[in-house]
C-alpha cells in the first residue's frame, strides 16, 4: 500500500528507480532503461550532486532564490495569500515597518470568520479593514462566502513553476505545479517589505504513485495512508514532498488537489507533482492557459528518499481522534472496531488528562458497529466538485431521516456548478444542510458537534477540541477524518460506518466542470498594481495596535509558566481555534485565551511574572531604585558577595519573563498567534526537545521568542513555578552561540542545564535581539 525508502534514490526518466550511489555509470543506468524500454541516456557518469539538480524543486528553488548560495537559500515569492484570521496583524506590521503599497499580488479572503457570529460587529470590522488595505495597497480581497481561501487560489493565483506563500498551513498547490508554503505571518511581512524568506536548501522526497484508485476510494483515503506512514517517523519532516511515478495520469485534478492539501498533515516543508494534459485542461477551462508549463525531473533526478504507494492498493480508510495520523482501514477497523476504540480511549485520556472529562468512544458501538453523530463535508480538502458530486450520486435522493450532514462548497463557482448539474437539488431533497464556501467546520466555528458526540468529516484536521468544544466547560466531543465518499455511504447506512467500496456501484462518471469566471469578475476587488495611497485604512474598534515589547535583555530571569509532557502539543492546544479567533486583532483580549484548553492557569502564571517586570521597567524608566525586587532576584544575587550598587546593576539588566516547556510544540495551524499570545504575556522563550514545524519555530523568533532546544534526557528537570536563569543570553545570541548555559532554580537549590541555540541565522538572532519583527523593522 505505502511503502518508504528511507535512503537516497535515483529516479531515471520518471519512472526507474535506482538505489543510491556516488556516481551512476552509463552503462548500469542504460540497462535498466533498454529493459523498461525506455530512452537510453548520454554516455556519461552522473554524479549525485548533479543528479539532486534533477528534481522539480531544485527548478523552482533555484529560479526564485535571490542569491548565489544554493544551499542557503532566500526566496523571494510570486504571491501571497491570507484570510481573515491573519491577514490584519500581517498588514499592521507591514505597515509599520515602511510598506507603501503590495508588491507581489496578495489575495485577503474572508473565510474562517465570515459567520461574524461572535464578538459584535469585531469580524465585519476587520472585513472592512481588509479591503480599505486592499485599496490602499494594491491588493486583491475575496468577500465573505465567495471561496474558501486555497480554492481561490487554485482557481486563479496557481500556476507552473510558481512559488505562493500563505499565512495558513494548508497553503498547498502542488499538484497544480505550484510549491507553496504555510508560515507564520512575520514571514508574509518580510516579503511585503521586499525581504526574503530564508531557508536552508531541503532534502527533496520522491512520493513515487504507480497504479489506479478503485471505486470508491477518494483522495482523503490516499492523503490518510500516507500520513499514516510518515507522521510519527518525521519521514517529510520539514523537507519537499515531490509526486512522480505513472500514476499520476490516473488522478483527474480535483483528486490531486485533494491528496495533496493534506501533506500538511505530514510536517513536510511543501509539495510539487509532475504536470501533465490534465492540468493544462484545468488551466484553460479556469480562463487562464497561460499558467500552464510541463513540469517533470529531468532523466536523472536524485531524491533523499521515496514514499512508493501503490493507489489501488489503498483501501477506505478512517482517521481517529485526536490525528489525522491515527488511521485504519474501514475494514480493519470493523472487524477490530471493540479493541481499536478502547485503544483509542486510553491514548486519548492520556492527553486529554483531565478527569472531569470523560473521553469515550466504544458507546458508539451498535451491534458491534461504529455509529457515529454527525457528518460534514467541507473546506479546501472535502468541499470540492468532485467530491460533492461524489456525495449527490451516492445519497441519491434518498431520505438522510435524522442524521445531519452540512456540505460546504469550496467556492461560489463550484457551488453554481454543482446547482447546475443537480448536485445540490438531489442533497438538498435527501435532507443535507447546503452552506456557503466557510472553513468553519476545520477549527471550531461551525457545525460544533453536541458533548459526547463524534462527527465524521472530509475535512484537513481532528486535533482535540478543534471541533469546538470547551473543556473548561466540561465539554468533549471529536472527530474522525474520512474521505467524502465514505461519509455519503454512512449516511445512507443511517450513520453506521461504511465504506464506499460498499456503494461503489452507485458512484458514475463526473460531469465536466464548467467555470464562471463572472462569479469573481462581480464580487472579487481587483486592485494589485493599482494602489489608491491616499485612502486611509479603515479600522474598528476591536482592531487594536500591538503592545510595546522590550528588546532582549542581559540576562533572563524566566518563570516555568507550563509544562507539557504530551508527545506533540499543537497550535490549537497553545492557542485555541473556533470562536477565540474572533479576537485575533486585539492581541491582549486573545492572549486570555492562551492555553485555555491544555492548561488554564497558564494565563495567570504568566500575567504574574510579566506585573513584576512591567514595574521593573517603570522604575527603570525613571531612573529609580529597583525597590521591592530583591526577593524575586534573590536566587541569582551572589548573596553577601556584592554591593548594593551591584545588585540594582544585576536587575536593571535582568529581564523578567515566562517561558513555555514542551516536549515536541507546534504541529497544525501557521496561526502565529500560538507564538504571538505567548509574547503579550511576557513570554521569552520556549523550551524543546524538538519543534514540530519550521512554521511555529518561526513564529517564535518572529515575535522575539527563544527557540531554545535541550537533550531528551533533561525533560524532567523543569517544573511548574520553576525560575530559569540565563545569565548573559544577549551577548550569546549576538556571538552566534549555539549552547548556552542556564540555572534551573527551585526551592531544591540550582541545577545547571545547557540549552541550544541551533540553526538561527543571523537575521533571525537580530530579530529576537530587537525583541520582535516589529522592532526589528522600526530600527
């Protein structure tokens, strides 16, 4: 089914794989080409460095990389995108920091707070706001409901060869010939003030695709299998996920599409697919034949590693709480369901580790099968056409009786496609609710499932309490990931889990998609290249400036604010998803919100420490005498060893501050609120053994937030309440240090760590040494 190579390969004229050496001779490499029949190569030996040049994002690192190093490289991109959880604070710091108008095109779209549900008139407000910068800058800005953000941008900002940033993590458009990358908002920043984003050249994996789909397997079942392989063993950690192999020609466009929104979910860096007559289409029928180019590795291409999946091996598949990589076959799981769930169970208490809460799942067993509560299908992964095709020819008109299905199309294009050929009207008579294009249902905004239930989606993530439910209420529900087609058979089945292979005799050819380009040409502002300079931004009341944040000090005086012990915490568990985001522009109102979910005392911890250096700041300011403080300092005062004068000089250069311990922080969202929140608290640092993407570690430095790292052995020598004190950091980071010596201090006395400093470049050590983005800039 999945298959992974985890060494070096040579992939010859796209289809021929050879394991790693130094250098291919001719005539080895010859022989295996005349024995698949294939065209013989030049006589010449090939060297492996020669060979990584081979690889289609070598091309396109190579063409927007800034400088001559090839192996650091700076990337300058085509476009940019945001939506409206981001896309405010972006535009502040950017403004800020001297930008005068967008100069690349930046798509703001209206997806994610478009209910305008909570807070007043706050969503709208920041609406507004988005298209007086659209104006103003020069930008492009999708209203609310017209598409979600990604199937805009499929639509009409991909194409072959480019490069696309975006401020959510699923910014992914490979299979269209496009490498795009999910960051922080920071990194959207630089480029608006035509800096560059800078990255080390990444190890490329080949995903090697041989063979067809069967009926009723869809691209969620593909996406699930490989996530489950890859996941756990940081197989694509941070590096490229390349799509080769002959069966790509077997995959219409949206089924691509589909597969590869969901490397996300694999940690992986980006994505990039050979291109063929399929994707052309897709161009020409999108009013845009120009984007189009062909797009393959060149005869000989070297890859660091190779997933081989085999598509019509890969079967129905089910992801479980609380992980898109918590997967099983459909089958597997039916003939397991009693024992996989109670597996599930235990894992999941264990994280959830809260016994006021009671996580449970094998309740949902009827007659020894899974019935589950709900079903949604939406956003950039699920709401597709073809997937809601899926969804109508399988459902029929047939009656849903009580069991609740929400369908959200992607856009307002496909919506009027899917009315045209009577998708709609057949799901609407069954009895699914039809919604406007919303990513709601992703993160908790929509379609919250009742405690206790489980909701089946085609949806990208089924992180804990992402649905929408509050623990600190009391409340639990979840999620299990499932391929459009799957969730249609069990709704017909009344909610018990089934497998489309089951119905598959139901499902027919897709009609052709037909594209109104009107649709956006009505609704969509246009501005890129236009910029109206003398209009003014339009700000609400809840759109609120950035606090004032110190540059790094001296010394760190730092309290243990939390500590998380679960094997990955995720952005939704440091800031959570759902409602919380409608505060995303007034940065202290959404910092209450910081850990809420994982550890409520968090804040409080937190806001403690940061009273305490507000007022060492106050009185330094003033030139006064740091009074009141010596207890706090007392532990790193070299008691009876120095003069008072000493003393007040330790503390006027000792910054106070928290920091968060986790063992392996940031898996999910780009939010960079996760790092953000943390910093309006007073946060200086986090503490790792690893991070789980670049993207969340950027956020951190973006924001003037150590991203320290310790061996795995020295996980348990931090506790809450605990003092860190980092003598001398400013000098250490400014000297390119990468170990750093610290004090743990307790009521036990003083331990010493070493903390690591790995991989900062020099921008990034300037940045946490101004103490922001922001400040760094205003410099």
């Amino acid at each position: 089914m999945v298959e992974l190579l985890n060494k070096g390969v040579y992939l010859l004229q796209g289809q021929v794989i050879l394991e790693d050496a130094d250098t291919l001779r001719p005539q080895e490499v010859n022989n295996r080409l005349a024995y698949e029949g294939l065209e013989l190569l030049a006589e010449s030996s090939i060297s492996r460095e020669q060979a990584r040049a081979g690889t289609m994002a070598h091309q396109i690192l190579s063409a927007h990389n800034t400088i001559a190093d090839k192996q650091n490289l700076r990337i300058k991109f085509d476009a940019l995108a945001s939506h409206d959880i981001t896309y405010v604070g972006i535009i502040q710091t950017a403004s800020a920091s001297g930008m005068k108008e967008f100069p690349v095109p930046y798509v703001l779209t209206n997806c994610h707070n478009s209910l305008c549900a909570v807070g007043g008139t706050i969503n709208e407000d920041d609406h507004v706001f988005g298209l007086s910068a659209a104006r103003k800058y020069g930008g492009i800005f999708v209203p609310a409901h017209q598409a979600v953000i990604h199937q805009y941008m499929r639509e009409m900002m991909a194409g072959c060869g480019k490069m696309i940033l975006g401020s959510d993590s699923h910014t992914r458009y490979g299979a269209l010939g496009t490498m795009a990358i999910g960051e922080g908002g920071g990194e959207l920043a630089k480029q608006l003030v035509k800096r560059t984003y800078d990255i080390a050249y990444p190890d490329v994996v080949a995903v090697y695709l041989e063979g067809s789909p069967v009926p009723g397997v869809g691209p969620q079942d593909i996406a699930l299998a490989i996530i489950k392989a890859v996941f756990k063993n940081g197989f694509v950690k941070n590096k490229v996920m390349e799509f080769v192999g002959p069966g790509i020609s077997n995959l219409t466009v949206d089924y691509r599409n589909g597969i590869d929104v969901m490397t996300t979910e694999t940690t992986c860096l980006t994505s990039i697919w050979s291109t063929d007559e399929k994707v052309k289409e897709y161009f020409e029928v999108h009013a845009r034949p120009e984007a189009y180019s062909k797009l393959d590795p060149k005869s000989v291409a070297y890859y660091d590693g190779l997933i081989k999946v085999d598509l019509g091996r890969i079967q129905p598949m089910i992801a479980l709480p609380f992980h898109p990589s918590n997967a099983w076959t459909i089958a597997e799981f039916n003939q397991n369901s009693l024992a996989i769930l109670k597996q599930v169970e235990e894992e999941g208490r264990k994280l959830i580790n809260n016994p006021n809460i009671k996580f449970q799942l094998t309740d949902k067993l009827v007659n020894g099968r899974l019935k589950v509560d709900q079903a949604v299908v939406a956003g950039c992964a699920g709401g597709t056409y073809e997937n809601i095709v899926a969804v109508a020819q399988i459902l029929g008109e047939k009656s849903l009786g009580d069991f609740p299905l929400s369908v959200y199309p992607s856009s307002q294009p496909v919506f009027l496609e899917l009315m045209s050929n009577r998708s709609i009207e057949k799901l609407t008579i069954a009895g699914a609710s039809i919604r406007s294009a919303f990513c709601g249902p992703c993160f908790g905004a929509g379609d919250v499932p009742s405690n206790n239930a489980l909701s089946i989606r085609h949806t990208t993530r089924n992180f804990i309490n992402r649905e929408g439910s509050k623990p600190d209420n009391g409340q639990l529900s979840s999620v299990a990931l499932m391929d459009a087609r799957s969730i249609a058979a069990t709704a017909l089945n009344d909610g018990i889990l089934t497998a489309a292979t089951d119905v598959a005799t139901l499902l027919s050819p897709t009609p052709a998609y037909k594209f109104n380009q009107e649709i956006y040409k009505n609704r969509v502002y246009q501005g890129f290249g236009t910029p109206c300079s003398e209009e003014d931004l339009v700000f609400g009341p809840g759109i609120i400036p950035w606090p004032k944040m110190r540059p790094l000090t001296e010394n760190l005086l730092l309290k243990v604010a939390t500590v998380i012990h679960d094997p990955v915490t995720t952005t939704d568990e440091l800031i959570p998803s759902g409602e919380t985001s409608s505060y995303r522009s007034n940065p202290m109102r959404l910092a209450e919100f910081a850990l809420s979910r994982k550890d409520p005392a968090y804040v409080g911890r937190a806001k403690a420490i940061q009273a305490v250096e507000l007022q060492r700041q106050k009185l330094l300011a003033a030139g006064k005498v740091l009074e009141g403080m010596d207890e706090l300092f007392f532990p790193i005062l070299e008691n009876g060893h120095m003069t008072p004068e000493e003393v007040q000089e330790l503390i006027s250069k000792t910054g106070l501050g928290s920091l968060v311990f986790a063992i392996k922080p940031g898996d999910g969202s780009a939010r960079e609120q996760a790092a953000s929140c943390q910093k309006v608290l007073g946060g200086d640092a986090n503490i790792a053994i690893e991070y789980a993407t670049k993207r969340y570690r950027s956020n951190l430095i973006n924001w003037g937030v150590v991203p320290f790292t310790i061996d795995e052995a020295d996980k348990f020598k931090f506790t809450v309440e605990d003092l860190l004190y980092i003598p001398k950091i400013r000098q250490a980071i400014k000297n390119g240090d990468e170990r750093v010596k610290a004090y743990i201090i307790n009521v036990s006395g003083k331990v010493a760590v070493e903390l690591k400093l790995e991989n900062l470049s020099k921008d990034d050590r300037d940045i946490i040494l101004a103490g922001c983005l922001i400040n760094y800039y205003a410099k």
